[in-house]
C-alpha cells in the first residue's frame, strides 16, 4: 500500500477522527497532493486495528470536506480541489541545497507574502498567445515529438540569435546552444572547464543555483566582493595573481541577489585580467531584459567583440525570468572551441535540449513579436512594485538596515546588524505570513553583518508593503530588546 497511517491516539477524540485528522494534515503539507490513491476501507482497517464503519466514518467526513472523493470501481482519491495549506517552514541549515529546497517548497505554499521567490509572476505570463503558437504546430506532429537536435531546434537557434543581437552579441546561429534551462548551461560550463579539487571565481555574495552545482562538482570558490559599481577588481586580481581559477562566473546585468548593474569601465577591466591571466569569463545574463529604468549595460560578450579584446568569454542565459520558467529553455553563445566541448558533453549526457515542441512554438512566439510585447507589458508593472518595495524599506526600518536600489531583475539586498541568530529572523518572518530568503545562502563564508534577499517580481504590490512592514516589526522589536 503506498500510503501508510501513523496516528497519535488520544481516548477523549473518536478514533474515526484521529484518521481524518491525519489525512488531513498530510493533504495539508502537500504530502499527499490531488490525485494520489488512498488506501481501500478493508486495507486501513486492517492496517489500523479497527472496523470498516471507522473508516468509513473517516472518509466521510473527508469527502465532506472536499478533500476527497470516490470514483465507483477505481478507488478513493485525493480530490483536485485539495490544496496545501499549511505554512511551510525553512530548514535548520544554511546549505546551497536546502534552501533551494525551500524555495521549491514556497512556489506551492499559500504564503501570504512571499517575498523569497526571484521568480516572474505566473499571472502575468502570456499563455493565450503562447498557446496560440504551440496550436499552430498541430500539423507537425510526429517533427516536434521526436528527439530533436542537439543544439537545439534551428528555428529556435535563429530566434535566439536576433535576442542576442538586441543586446549588442552578434551570434551565428550556428553558435548558439539550447539548454534545458539556465542551470544546465551551468552545469556544462563546470564540467568542460574545470576538474574536481581545482578553483573558480565568482562575486560575493552570488547566485544560489552556482554554489550547489559547485558543491556537486567538487570545485573550490573564490570570492570576490562587490562594490557599488560591481566586483572590486583590485581584490580579483590578488586572486589571479595567487591562484589559477579556471574561470569567473559573474552576474554584470541586475546580479542576483543585489540586483546592481556593473558599471562599464568594470567590466572592460575585467575583460583585460581575463586576456591577461588566462581563465574564461563566463557571464550570466538571464535578467538582461528586465530594464526599468536605462538601457542595460552591454554584456560583457558583446563588449569584447566591439573591442577586439582577446578575452575568452561564455554568454548564458534563459527565458525563465523574461518568459515563462515552465519552458525549461536556456541557451549559450561561447568560442568555437569551447563550444564544441558543450555540445559534446551535451551529446553524451542529455541526448537532447528541451522538447522540440516547446522550443518551436517558443521560437515562434519570439519571431511574431510576442516576447517584445510581453516584456513592453509586464516591465511597468514589475517596476511599480520595485518601487513599492523601497518606499516600504524607507517608511517602516529602522535605523541601521541598508538595501540595494535594484535598476532592473527582481532582487533587493538588505544589510542589517547581526540582531539574530542563525536562521532566527526568517523562522520568525515565516510565523507571520512573510516568505523572504537568508541571504547568508548566498555567501561562500559569512561576514558580521546580517543579510537578506527580498524580492518584487511575483507579489503584488500590496502584499509588497505588508511583508515588509511586518519584517520591519520584527527587526524593530530586536533592536529594542538589545537597547534594553
């Protein structure tokens, strides 16, 4: 049977309560979601110890509930209409994975202001037109449900390449690579350019996607920290000059989770240390579209074309933050040599990219206009709420608490005194209804000052101001009890 009954009995409580009561709590967390096959009358009773009239009595109250719902002849099932409800709750450690986990597990909850996810908002994605696209391709049937290339559909190869012209990277379709989402971009990058034990460099703090799959691959972070304008390149340069990192993972267009834009003269100091020193750039532009208020600073790919610099750099990115993150398709531009050892590791270890359906139908969204009009649509509001979310910082923190000013993406950095304990303040923000993420996450080794990550693309401006009003109760109560 695959679902097994533990029950704390209590004699004052009906025994046929205690089992719905259980059935309950687990529809609740989301461990037993709609559609899952509970266990037969006969087989619970048997199972608990009890008659088939106690669980009869039991399902019914369920089924009255609207939690479940029998099917003659197939069984008792979870009913679609059950939702979790219950407040999830952040591990007890600060690991890349866990909290990843977390994060994963906050996406499904009914949090009432989540203000942890870097996410777009899913009622704002354009499904209609987007639907439109992937009706159109009925007639091509048994083309998209096979395997497809392994550099990705041409289709979508050519539509990539006129977004990457928009930001300045004149790309040959022929030297574009599909990936199923940004992180196996990463995943590649990792493995063709560096062994297990060797270094690589990345800013401080940085991406929480990077440091798991450093983590897996066994691979040694540097950090580099940053400054209001980007990495601070006196810093990574004592690194090149003590290390041979293989290469730097950095985040110039709205990094995540600071959200600051690298100025340009960092950016052409950086592409000089790589020509220098020899290690691969390897830059993350997946929030390079999400501009609200100037024109984003040229990728660093595009601006080593323009200068005829000799720096060796990978251009990744996705659609996940600018489109819809159920696609699953991210991409990479990168030298012929280097890109030829992606598509080979690709080959073995995956086959193929994302499913061709989607990637024609993506291609062709992004071809008629679609993604222009999408993002002309959704970058006034998601700057609305940016702008909602620092006049909350401003009216209701004390005194003492910074933050980055976002210019685009999604993230907002708050530095705050190290009032709390480990992990203690998100607990506490969880308890009351507010989602946000320990930016010590984002950190290969903490410093003394506290950090958190708050983000406006998926929450409303409402639930904006209310979360961080109530985060600022929090802090504010902290810092009169250590007054006292």
């Amino acid at each position: 049977m695959g679902v097994r009954v533990k029950l704390r009995y209590d004699k004052h409580i009906a025994l046929y309560r205690h089992i719905a009561e259980e059935f309950r709590t687990r529809i609740a967390k989301g461990e037993l979601p709609p559609g899952t096959r509970l266990p037969t009358v006969r087989a619970l009773a048997r199972e608990v110890g009890t008659t088939r009239l106690t669980i009869h009595n039991a399902y019914r109250e369920l089924q009255a509930d609207g939690l479940i719902e029998s099917v003659v002849g197939r069984g008792t099932f979870v009913s679609p209409q059950a939702q979790p409800t219950a407040q999830p709750s952040f591990s007890e450690r600060l690991e890349p994975d866990s909290v990843l986990s977390d994060l994963h597990r906050l996406q499904q909850a009914k949090v009432l202001h989540n203000l942890a996810l870097a996410t777009a908002d899913p009622t704002l994605f354009p499904y209609l037109s987007f639907w439109a696209c992937l009706e159109s391709l009925k007639p091509l049937a048994r083309e998209v449900f096979g395997y497809g290339s392994v550099m990705g559909e041409p289709e979508l190869r050519v539509a990539l390449g006129e977004l990457l012209e928009q930001r300045g990277i004149g790309a040959d379709p022929s030297e574009v690579l599909v990936t199923v989402g940004g992180l196996q971009g990463l995943a590649l990058v990792c493995r063709a350019l560096a062994e297990p034990g060797e270094e690589v460099l990345l800013e401080e703090p940085t991406y929480l996607g990077l440091l798991g799959i450093l983590k897996q691959f066994r691979l040694k972070p540097l950090p580099v920290p940053l400054d209001p304008e980007g990495p601070r390149l006196e810093v990574l340069e004592a690194l090149l000059k003590r290390h041979r990192p293989r290469f730097y993972y950095t985040i110039p267009s709205y990094h995540n989770p600071t959200g600051l834009r690298f100025g340009e003269s960092k950016l052409q100091r950086m592409l000089e240390l790589s020509q220098t020193y020899g290690f691969t750039l390897v830059e993350d532009d997946t929030l390079g579209f999400l501009s609200y208020e100037k024109t984003p600073p040229i990728p660093l790919y595009a601006l080593a074309q323009r200068t005829g610099l000799k720096a060796q750099v990978v251009h990744l990115a996705s659609l996940s933050k600018v489109l819809m993150p159920g696609l699953r398709i991210g991409y990479l531009v990168a030298p012929p040599p280097l890109l030829e050892r992606f598509t080979s590791l690709h080959n073995v270890s995956d086959i193929t990219g994302p499913p061709p359906l989607l990637q024609r139908a993506t291609a062709q969204f992004i071809r008629q206009g679609g993604l222009k009009q999408h993002l002309k649509q959704v970058l006034p509001i998601y700057q609305k709420r940016r702008d909602v979310l620092l006049q909350a910082l401003s009216r209701y923190m004390p005194p003492g608490v910074h933050w980055s000013r976002p210019e685009g993406g999604f993230s907002c950095w708050v530095n705050l005194p190290r009032l709390f304990s480990n992990l203690e303040l998100h607990h506490q923000a969880l308890a009351q209804g507010v989602a946000i993420t320990p930016g010590e996450a984002f950190l290969v080794q903490a410093d003394e000052t506290m950090h958190v990550r708050l983000c406006f693309g998926a929450q409303a401006a409402e639930g904006l101001e209310e979360g961080v009003k109530e985060l600022a109760k929090l802090i504010r109560a902290r810092v009169t009890h250590t007054q006292t």
